[in-house]
C-alpha cells in the first residue's frame, strides 16, 4: 500500500513539473512562418533535401529557437493541421533544428 501511494505522489509531482503549457511555447503564427520559409524541406515523399545553413530556413528555426531559449521543432510539428499534414511531414519538421545545427 506504501509504495503505491509513493508511486501516486511521484507521478502528481511529475505532473505539475513538466506543464505541457510551457514545454510547448510556440503559435500557430510561428509555425506559419516555418511552414513558409522552410515549404520546400518539409514537403512529404522520399526526398529528404537538406536546408543550407545559412540559408532562410535555418534563419527562421534559429531565430524561432532563440527567441524562445529551446528547441521549437517538435512545437512546430504539433501546431500542423489536417490540411498542413497532407502536404507535410511532421517528421521532417521535427529535424529541421538537427539539420540547421549538423555539418552536412
């Protein structure tokens, strides 16, 4: 019966220390603007095209990523709409902070 209370406790504090509310700071008008920038890195299909680094793109994620002090990709890739994944894959949305930040 200890434990479980124990294992109850854990899990509330483990609640209340990750707020979904602060791990996922970004907004739609965001993921709009990396949708926008980035289109062409994104799109769905067996193409994986890397985005230079010194390009837009990686501008805006690193821009993104610094205004908000933390990765924003997994954010980004969350904010997609049903019209957004039809045309693009959340997976690559999700690596574009790895590409923007990887010697290629």
């Amino acid at each position: 019966m200890f434990a479980l209370k124990v294992a109850v406790l854990l899990l509330l504090i483990t609640i209340i220390a990750v707020n979904p509310a602060t791990a996922w700071p970004c907004t739609a008008q965001e993921k709009d603007q990396i949708v926008g920038v980035c289109r062409i890195y994104i799109l769905k299909g067996a193409l994986v095209q890397l985005p230079p680094q010194t390009g837009p793109c990686c501008g805006a994620v690193r821009q993104l990523e610094k205004l908000h002090k933390s990765p924003q990709m997994n954010c980004i890739a969350s904010k997609l709409n049903a019209a957004d994944l039809q045309k693009y894959d959340p997976t690559k949305v999700r690596h574009l902070d790895e590409s923007c930040y990887q010697k290629h």
